[in-house]
C-alpha cells in the first residue's frame, strides 16, 4: 500500500539496515523489516513502510521486497518503474546460518535520513541495536511465538496443514489492526495517518 509515494522511505529503510548490519541476508532483512512496521504500529497506530506483509511458513514476509530481491520483479505505477535497488545493492553468497546460498544486501549511496521524522530515525536505531546481531532462524522463530500476529493467523485459518500439504506460501496478509484493539487514541492516530497518505497519492 501507498508503494509509490513510500518507495524512497522504503528503500532507505534497507540501506539503513544494510549499512548497520554486516552480512545482511534477504531473509534477515524481510524479519527486520516486519518488526519495524509492527513495533511502529504499536506505539503510533501507523507503520513505517506500509508494506503489505504475507503469512508464510517463516514468519511474516513483505511480498513487494521479496519478489524485488528474489525475484528481480519491477513495481510499476502509471508507466513508471519503481525500484528499491537506486539504495541497496544484491550480491549472492553462500549463507552458513542457513546452509544454502542466498541474496545479501549491501547499502547502495547514502541513507538519507531528510525522508524520516524523529521518532522513525530512532527507532530504526533502536531495531539494529536490539535484533542487529539475531540471526534469520533467531528473528523467525521470535516472530513465530505464541502470542503473535503471525501464530495467530496461523491458527486462525489452519494454516499449518496448509504449510504440510500444499506448500510454504499463503496469500493471508497479516492483521495489524488487531494490534489497536481497545485503543481508540492509537485508532484515531492510524485512520489520520491512513487519510493523509491517501491524499498525498491522490495529488501526487
């Protein structure tokens, strides 16, 4: 949601990681990405990115980032092509976490932190400083802990039978207004934030 307008702040986002964390895996990057968006949204009502996170059998996974890394993909919006690799660079390495070869992030030119209000700025801070040194299996099963977004999705739609029978991937996207629950301020603050992005792309 919101790709368009939010391509830069997301692109930051990963060269901020990439030059913080050394050996930065895509699948580290994805986790990180989800605990970002999700610590957001529980202290603001909003998250940083926006991004449209799926529920796969290793934790929540941004679709968008992941078919861009993966994948190669290109988003486009009216004819034009966005792309997040104007500030990451890919380089493929054998990965010994995980004993397989996977996709590394490197920054690619300057974070430009101009895009971010305070509160972002530091709490990107915070998230490299708490999970910076976690490794993909660590984030994955944090995020699969009872009590979750993603166990609770799971549970919900039996999706463990489903990750079995038919494979790793889903098209469930993860419920974040759960976390706004009993919360009317943190509601408020979410449809506001929700109201004005949506304005900005309709002008922008």
């Amino acid at each position: 949601m919101f790709r368009r307008i939010n391509n830069d702040k997301i692109g930051n986002v990963l060269n901020y990681f990439a030059s913080q964390i050394d050996y930065l895996s895509m699948t580290k990057t994805l986790k990180l990405l989800y605990i970002l968006d999700e610590t957001s949204i529980k202290e603001t009502g909003s998250p940083v990115t926006w991004l449209d996170y799926k529920v796969w059998e290793n934790g929540p996974v941004a679709i968008d980032v992941y078919n861009e890394i993966k994948h190669q993909e290109v988003f486009c919006y009216q004819g034009k092509e966005l792309s997040l690799l104007q500030s990451i660079q890919l380089e493929k390495k054998f990965n010994a976490d995980r004993n397989s070869e996977e996709v590394f992030l490197k920054p690619n030119g300057n974070f430009d932190e101009s895009i971010f209000n305070r509160y972002e700025l530091k709490l990107l801070e915070t998230i490299v400083f708490k999970y910076g040194n976690w490794n993909a299996t660590q984030l994955i099963n944090f995020l699969h802990e009872e009590g979750s977004l993603w166990h609770k999705m799971v549970s919900e739609h039996n999706l463990k039978d489903h990750f079995k029978q038919i494979g790793k991937i889903t098209n469930h996207s993860i419920e974040f207004n759960d976390l706004l629950e009993n919360n009317p301020v943190l509601q408020m603050a979410a449809k506001s934030s929700f109201e004005a992005l949506s304005f900005q792309e309709s002008i922008s």
